[in-house]
C-alpha cells in the first residue's frame, strides 16, 4: 500500500475516531491499528470499493470494537492546548461538509449518549457526507437500516446537547463578555460575580475524573472552595474547539484550562482540562 493513499486520510480519520471515541489517546490508536490493517489487507483489497471508503471502514470497525462492553464516557479526554485541535482537524478530508459544531466539546460529549452504531451512521452520514448506501457497505447495514439509525440518533442527540443555533461562536459579542467576566470573577475571587455568568442549568465537568457539578449552586458550592484569594488565579483568554477558554495559572504556575460553552443566557457547561 502507497502510505502517500493513507497520509492523505490521516488527519480525517484522526478527527472520526476522535468522534467516536471520544478520547484523543484512544482515537490515535485507531488510527495507527488503520493503517495496520490496511497494509495487511491491501493485497486482498483490489479496490472494490473507494480507498476512501474502505479506510474508513477499517476504521470505523475498530472504533466500535474499542466501545465494545466500555459504557458511555461521560466525557472527551486527552491533552489539548489553545486553538490545538482546530488546528489539527483543519484538513479533514469532509471539510466541506464539516464546521466548528462537529468538534465541540458539546457535540463530542453528546456523541457518547449514542449507542456506537448509531454514532457511528450519524458521524458517517451528516459528518463526512457519505451516502446512506456508502454507509451500509461500511457498517454491514442496509439502506433502511442506515436511514432508521439515522433518525434515532437525530432525535436523541438533539435531547442531549445544547441547540446548534443556541451555542455563541467564540468572536461573538456576548461569548467574549462571558468571557471576560468569567476570568475577572475568578482573578477577583468573587463567587457572586461567578454565579452570575452562569445559566441555572449550568454544570462543571473535570476531564480525567468524576468530578462534576449539576446546576447554578452546586457550580457555585464546587467552584467557591477552590477561588482563594484575589490575585491567586491569573487567566489568559484561549480558543479551544472552537469554544472560548481561560488558561488558568494558580500563583504563577500552569494549572489547567477551562473551555466554555456560552450561550445567550451564560455559561452552560466549564470543562476543565487539568494539566
């Protein structure tokens, strides 16, 4: 197999694991165990189908193995840095058909309340643009089942995570004054100027631990102990999968980030990405 034919797919399948998996550790395995597969089957293949499509369907196979008996993760995890996975993503090959929304913290996360094979159809059809018979051929499913997946996992992410129209884009106005209040209120350790950045159906979520807070107060009661005292906390404003962030230093010394999905009536979701 002519590794150029792979390089060319790399960052696309990189970004569907992701997707899938919900875990950037996780999502470069697959990738790897990919092409793997694909030089060891590439003999065998003879190009009955699209390089495209075959790769993802190694791929895709693999992520569903990985989920195989996991459970949902509550959330993404893996490193990340300012403006980072963005940057990363930028040549997926479904560029023309993929915008901010598929990388989001709020879409991923609500990718995980899927059952794998729908994830999967949903990611395949409305993410990378492939036809529900392309989709059939890589899930071993026919066109009525692609189609009935399809919808089921419409309606039940669109249970889960935020509206589409609902979550600002970081350049918005409003984003950038949520923003801005939400890195003054910590700098100030002020929890009422906090609490009012948030919407009463916010929640705080800790990658790498089960750590979470549900609602205005309980934000407020996690979030409280941990403010300090003025001047403790220095943050810096951040793009982070294209959502704005706070990079947070604690005396001086890298503590972690917090990504913010922001909509007009505050802040719904901080995920906090420890260093």
């Amino acid at each position: 197999m002519d590794t150029d034919i792979f390089e060319r797919e790399r960052r696309g399948l990189l970004a569907h694991a992701y997707r899938m998996l919900g875990a950037w550790d996780e999502a470069e395995d697959v990738v790897q165990e990919t092409y793997l597969r694909a030089v060891r089957g590439w003999p065998g293949f003879g190009q009955r189908s699209s390089v495209r499509t075959w790769l993802y369907r190694i791929a895709t196979n693999a992520c569903l193995t990985a989920l195989d008996g996991r459970g949902r993760r509550a959330l993404p995890s893996g490193s990340v840095g300012a403006d980072g996975w963005i940057g990363t993503f930028a040549a997926d090959p479904a560029d023309s058909v993929t915008d901010l929304e598929t990388v989001r913290l709020a879409f991923v996360a609500g990718l995980q309340y899927l059952p794998p094979r729908q994830r999967a159809v949903l990611l395949l059809r409305e993410v990378l643009a492939f036809s529900a018979a392309e989709t059939g051929e890589i899930l071993e499913l026919s066109v009525p089942a692609v189609k009935s997946a399809l919808q089921r996992a419409r309606q039940r992410l669109g249970e889960v995570a935020p509206r589409r129209d609902d979550v600002l884009e970081p350049d918005d106005p409003r984003a950038r004054e949520l923003l801005d209040r939400y890195m003054a209120a910590w700098e100030a350790a002020d929890p009422i100027a906090f609490r009012e950045v948030l919407r009463e159906d916010a929640a705080i979520e800790q990658i790498g631990s089960t750590t979470c807070a549900s609602g205005r107060e309980s934000c407020l009661a996690f979030a409280t102990p941990s403010m300090g005292a003025p001047g403790d906390w220095q943050m810096t404003p951040a793009i982070v999968n294209g959502q704005p962030a706070a990079l947070a230093r604690w005396h001086g010394s890298t503590y972690g980030t917090a990504v913010l999905t922001v909509t007009p009536r505050g802040i719904l979701t901080i995920t906090l990405f420890p260093e």
